[in-house]
C-alpha cells in the first residue's frame, strides 16, 4: 500500500512547492525590509 497514484503525487508536489515559496516570500520581505532599513541609515548619513 506504498505505492501512491500519479495524481496523488503531483498534488502532493504541489503543496509542497506552494509551501517553499511562501517561505520564500516571507524570507524575501525580510531582506528587502533590512535593505530599505539601511538605505535610509545611509542617506541620514550624508
């Protein structure tokens, strides 16, 4: 009863990938966030 259906597989995949690229959204704001944060740093600097 291991075997899974190609259907059953694909969805899984799927779920998989939508999950990774929230994460990756999420890791990605972050970053822009810490960008915008020291930019601004920067031109106060000046």
């Amino acid at each position: 009863m291991g075997d899974r259906s190609p259907k059953s597989n694909h969805k899984l995949a799927a779920q998989k990938q939508t999950k990774t690229d929230a994460v990756n959204h999420a890791k990605q704001r972050v970053i822009n966030a810490q960008q915008a944060t020291k930019q601004a740093a920067a031109a106060k600097k000046r």
